[in-house]
C-alpha cells in the first residue's frame, strides 16, 4: 500500500507513534509519505520507502494566522495525486482530518480518490476538540473519516460521550513499543555517577503542558526524596517547566533535580531510571509510562483516563487519585524501598509492554483496518 501520514512532527506522544508506525510499516514493505511542516522528530534522515513533504504555509502580510490547515490540505492534494497514495492516516484530529476531508472532496477532479484514517490521541477529543470554537469541525472531520481509531477504551468512550457521531465506529488500538529500543541491558546511562552519586533515579518526560501537572512531579518526588536518596531527571520542555523549576527551590529540592530539556533519543535515559513519575489529569495513553515499561521502569501516576489501560495497578506500577500527591510520594517509597518487590516489577513491566503492547502485532492491526477500508465503500 502506499501511506501518507500526517501527525505533529514536534515533541510529543502522538507524533512518535506516527513516526514509529511510518518505520514500521516501510519496513513491511510499504510506501509511507510524511506530510508534515518539519520532519517528525523520530524519523532518521533516510530510510527506503519512506519519503517526507514539508508543508510550507508561506508568509503574507495579511495574513496574522496564517492557513497553516489549507496549506496541508493543498500538500495531501498534491501528494495523493503524485504519489498515487491509497490512505491517508491523520494523527491528532485537528486540523489533520479536517484538510484531509478537502484535499479527499479536491481530488473530486478525477486525479485520484483517498481513504481517511483518523487516529485520535487525547486533548483533541479531551480538551481542544470539546473547545467551542473547535467542536463542530472536530466531530463534523471524525464523522466524515473513512475509519477512526483512538489508543485506548477510556479515549474511544470519551468520543462517544462528547461527541455522540452519528455512523462512526471508533476502534481501539493501543501505541505500541519498539521491544528492541526499549532494552535496559542495551544502553549505558548517559548521566554520569557523579551527577546521580547512587541515589534513585526517578524520571518524568513529556511536554511539560499544564495536564501534565508538573508540579506534582516535583512534590512526590521531593515525599520520595525525604525517605529515599534521589535524584529527578526531568526530561521535556514545555509552558509549566518555569513552575516546576519553581516548585523544586520552593521545596528546597532543586540540588536534587535536572531539567534536561528536549532529549530525542529517550531510551538510554529509561534504562537508567529506577521509577518513572506520571502525574496528569488527563493522560488518554501515556505513551511515556509504556516506554519506561518497556525499559523495566516501574510507573508511579495519578488514576487519569487511560492510564489504567497501561499500568496495571500494583503489578507494573501504582496509580493513586489525581492531585495526591503524598499517596503518590508513598506509593513511589514502598516501590524504591523494598528492592524484592521493585525487581518484580521491573520484570512484569517489562513483559507486559512486550505482551501487550509489542509493534508487530498492533502495525498488523493498522494494516488490517487500511485494507479494510479500502475495500469498502468510501464515507461522503
Ligand atoms: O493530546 C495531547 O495532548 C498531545 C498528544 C501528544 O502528541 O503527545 O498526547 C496524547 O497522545 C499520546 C500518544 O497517543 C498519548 O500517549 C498521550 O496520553 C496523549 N495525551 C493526553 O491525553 C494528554
């Protein structure tokens, strides 16, 4: 099949797993084109089958938004029609369905014909999308989408509840690990004795947006840090990691935390860690908490959305309520304190990202629901 996917290219969740499934599914033997405005941050310079088109939105004077959407939408047109692409799979609903749905409705013209996969993966359904000026055109995108999928039951469920579409059927496949990337044998921990001096090493990586609470990161750790010598490796970049610098000098444990800033290559790091921190109020996935799995890390986190999916509760890691954090700060000190059970779940996290959660059998799925859809009719 010949794939175009566009995702964020930037930081972020949704746009590595775009990028993984891209690799993924060249390496099967397919054809896949990135449309994006930046080349995604997890795909390599080159590798067969796989091409990347950079979206330029151009600069008009007049133009103090400009119509980044339309652009896209005029780079699918172009690249279904060159390319001679059978689906295209949009990652994050907004704008991506939505140009998606024009560059399907120009091709009318008689260049070509597209189907539309729209995998949703969390503040668009969870915040932006339910957003007034967005609701509309989110559910109008995910209605008018040949297939939709969403990385998790809690995800698929909130879709349903909020946006109630009429004829769509959303299907739930998970994000998924690399098993080979996430080796804790395989890498040597970047960060140097040193820095760490055989203290814990307890991490948290994300976007650092305000879901995230990254406060609460900073706080259980400094609960942990009380009982337990550690050190916080913070790794991401983001509006809240001000407030958490902040947070660390106020609780006087800012000697005892690294704000690495954007780190692309995040396996080396896991391997290192000994508990990976997730504390957000809204987490469709936590993609994050599935590659510290992978690497053996136990997660400690806050009970939010799909979280649960992922981390099984007092198996691969503990999950108490949102915002608590002295439960968390316990649940993180009854993990890093008893080093029978932390070996435990080490193991079991590690087993269970590959059980569960291993790429072949989910790029399998993906590649199922492409042939499908483009075996049925398509949705007008
Ligand atoms: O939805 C977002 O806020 C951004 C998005 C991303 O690009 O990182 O994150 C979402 O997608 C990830 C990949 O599917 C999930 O692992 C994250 O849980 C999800 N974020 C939220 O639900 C807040």
């Amino acid at each position: 099949m010949k794939i175009g996917i566009t995702c964020y290219p930037t930081y972020g969740g949704s746009g590595a797993v775009a990028t993984e499934l891209g690799i993924a599914l060249a390496a099967r033997g397919h054809e896949v084109h990135f449309i994006t405005y930046a080349q995604p941050f997890r795909l390599p310079s080159f590798l067969p089958r796989v091409w990347f088109h950079e979206v330029d939105v151009g600069r008009y004077p007049l133009f103090e938004y400009p119509p980044y959407d339309l652009a896209l939408a005029v780079r699918m047109h172009e690249v279904v029609r060159d390319h001679q692409l059978d689906v295209l799979h949009c990652h994050y609903a907004i704008p991506h369905a939505t140009s998606a749905w024009i560059a399907r409705e120009m091709l009318r013209d008689g260049a070509g014909d597209i189907r539309v996969v729209t995998t949703l993966h969390g503040t668009d359904i969870t915040i932006v999308g339910q957003d007034r000026s967005f609701y509309t055109i989110t559910r109008f995108s995910i209605e008018r989408s040949d297939a939709v999928t969403a990385v998790s039951d809690y995800l698929r469920d909130e879709t349903y509840r909020a946006f109630g579409c009429v004829g769509c059927e959303v299907e739930v496949i998970p994000n998924f690990i690399n098993p080979a990337q996430y080796d804790r044998a395989k890498h040597v921990f970047p960060i140097p004795q040193e820095v760490t001096g055989g203290r814990k090493v307890i991490m948290h990586i994300s976007n650092f947006r305000p879901v995230k609470r990254v406060r609460d990161i900073v706080r259980t750790f400094a609960g942990i840090n009380a009982v337990i010598p550690s050190v916080l490796v913070m790794v991401g970049d983001g509006p809240e990691r001000v407030d958490a610098e902040a947070e660390a000098r106020e609780l006087k444990v800012a000697d005892h935390v690294l704000f690495l800033g954007k780190i692309d290559a995040i396996a080396p790091l896991l391997a290192g860690a000994d508990l990976f921190l997730l504390t957000s109020d809204k987490e469709s996935f936590g993609l994050s908490a599935l590659e510290a799995m992978a690497s053996g890390v136990p997660v400690v986190g806050a009970r939010a959305g799909g979280l649960p999916e992922v981390v099984t509760e007092g198996v691969t890691g503990l999950l108490r309520p949102v915002g608590d954090v002295d439960a968390m700060a316990a649940a993180g000190i009854a993990v890093l304190g008893d080093a029978d059970r932390w070996r435990t779940m080490s193991r079991a996290a590690a087993v269970d990202a590959r059980t569960r959660f291993a790429e072949e059998a989910i790029v399998a799925r993906y590649e199922a629901l492409y042939e499908r859809t483009l075996a049925s009719a398509p949705t007008r």
